[in-house]
C-alpha cells in the first residue's frame, strides 16, 4: 500500500481553491485507490489566521477538527509570540533544514509568512517517522512548504510542491522566496503557461515541473442540483426595484488580487461609464485590500456592489 503525507497551509472548513484540491486528492485516493493518506496542517481557518492571532482558528473540539469525511486530520497550532529571529534560530538548529542551503532572507520571509507550526516539526523528531513513499505540499509561499522540505530530508523521501503560482502577482517573484522553488523534487503546475513561467523566470529544470491541470468535479453539483429551488429568484431578492432586469456580474471566491477580485473593482467606475445597469456581486471571504479598494467606490452608485461574506451569506459546503 502507498502512504502518502499530505502538508496543506491549511484544510476545510478552510474554504479556499488549494484547500478543496488537497481534500479531493485525498479522499479519492484513499477511497478509490485504497492510499494510506495522513494530512498535517495548521488550525488556521482564514488568511489572517496564518501570522494574527486575531485571525478564524479551529479549535479542538469542534466539528471538523479531527475528522473530515473519514479522513483523520491533524492539526497544530500556530505560534504567534516568537520573534522572527527566534524562529529563525529554531529551525536553523535543525539537522535537516541545513541541508538544503537556503538564505537566511529566505528563512525569513517564509516565517513572515506563517503558518509557523513548531509543533508539528516537533512531533516528527519526537515520533518515530512513518515510511511515507511521497510528502506533497501547497500552497507558495508559506511556511509549511519548508516543513514539507526538511521533512523529506529528514525521512529520505521526496517532496512535491503544488505552488499555485500566481505570477501576475510581483511579490511571487521576489528572490528571497523564489530560492524555496527549486529545492522540491517536483513541481506541480497547473497551466502550461504556469510552467513556463516556473522554468524561463525562476530557473527550474524543466523535467522537474510537471502540468496536470485543474478540472471540475460534477458530483458536487449534482449532488446540490437535486435540492434547489427554481422558484428562488436572486435578482428579485437583491436587487432594487426596478432594477431586477439589469444585468450581473458574478464573482466568486477569495476576494484578493489573484483571484481578480481587486481587479475588477478598479474597473467597475470605468464600466458604469458607459453601462450603468448591471449589479457586481462578491461572494466569499474579504480581505484588507478588497475592503479597501471598496471603500474608494462612491457610496451612492455602491448600493449595485452587494458583497456577500461567510459572516451573512450561508450555503457554504460546510452547512
């Protein structure tokens, strides 16, 4: 039997793209192909979470925290009260994170960026470590992908990254984190265009960087397409009288700048313009910059923005 070590920043009911791609994997491989699959993650629920302790955390106890579809999950807490520096020593105090010759600013901006679960490293040199024939982590660029790194030194086996490598992003460019990359045994790309990018910009040996792209799993909406109901009108319960006929623009997602949500909030002034009737609706989890690129809109053309959030919009898949 294959045994697999799954390392994701973070798992459901963390609600993002990279978060259902690692729990279809392992729920299809152990189910299907009878894997042994073990997932180690932080307790992190949002973003913030990953370096605020201000941020959405699961805590033991609560439905999920243990168990998802069968599936054990283990999760270790983020350490917030560290400084930098003191983490950085921690890690640098390991055998194994030697061997693979990063930058002390590569340490860093990785620790900057959290999660830093010190535990987790912990209970693998505490614990006797499982034969596993494969690590494979997500997402670029936090910490928990370095975990995966030095754990596969330390267990002599390989470690895949799947990056989800937005390189319209500049700071996914930048060298101090991009020197993480080429240490994996593998990489996975999403898009052709995502390895192009991966082996002419970063310098990646091209043999190491394999595209599997991305697909849709129907059974999800199947499942949902049995219990809804055609007499709910969206536009009649939101939009304002009068109004219903107008056009929409829907977006779902995380509402950050790689996601294109930013995006096209800058363009919604340019697009009323020229075409005043048609609603922009959000749906899924703020962030600091989508909030305020929000508030830049002016306030009487806003009420054709609705944005809706887990804080008043149920229907998630956790419901």
């Amino acid at each position: 039997m294959k045994k697999l070590l799954l390392i994701p920043t973070r798992y459901f009911p963390s609600i993002s793209g990279a978060e259902f791609y690692f729990q279809r994997i392992a729920e299809i491989l152990s189910k299907r192909y009878d894997y042994k699959v073990e997932i180690f993650t932080s307790n992190a629920i949002d973003f913030s979470a990953l370096r605020n302790p201000e941020g959405k955390m699961i805590q033991k106890g609560e439905k999920y925290y243990e168990k998802v579809n069968n599936l054990k999950i283990n999760r270790f807490p983020i350490e917030y009260n560290k400084t930098v520096s003191t983490k950085m020593q921690i890690i640098k105090n390991n055998p194994y994170y030697n061997l693979l010759d990063l930058s002390d600013r590569t340490l860093s901006s990785l620790i900057e960026n959290g999660p830093f679960v010190e535990s987790m490293l912990k209970f693998f040199s505490e614990n006797t470590p499982q034969k596993y024939d494969l690590i494979h982590t997500t997402y670029y660029p936090y910490f928990n992908i370095l975990i995966s790194l030095i754990l596969g030194k330390q267990m002599g086996v390989p470690a895949v990254l799947t990056p989800f490598f937005h390189f319209a992003n500049p700071r996914y460019i930048n060298h101090s984190l991009t020197e993480v990359l080429p240490k994996f045994d593998k990489i996975i790309a999403c898009t052709h265009t995502e390895k192009k990018i991966l082996v002419e910009k970063i310098k990646i040996d091209d043999h190491k960087v394999k595209v599997i792209p991305m697909g849709v799993d129907f059974n999800v909406f199947q499942e949902k397409s049995n219990k809804i109901d055609n007499t709910y009108k969206f536009k009649k319960k939101f939009f304002q009288k009068g109004e219903q006929r107008y056009k929409m623009v829907l977006f779902c997602g995380y509402k950050n700048y790689e996601k294109g949500a930013i995006s096209i909030l800058k363009a919604i002034p340019f697009i009323w313009e020229s075409y005043e009737k048609v609603y922009f609706v959000f749906i899924g989890p703020p962030t600091m910059a989508f909030n305020r690129e929000l508030s830049k809109i002016n306030k009487r053309k806003r009420k054709r923005i609705l944005n809706f959030t887990p804080d008043n919009l149920t229907g998630y898949f956790d419901k």
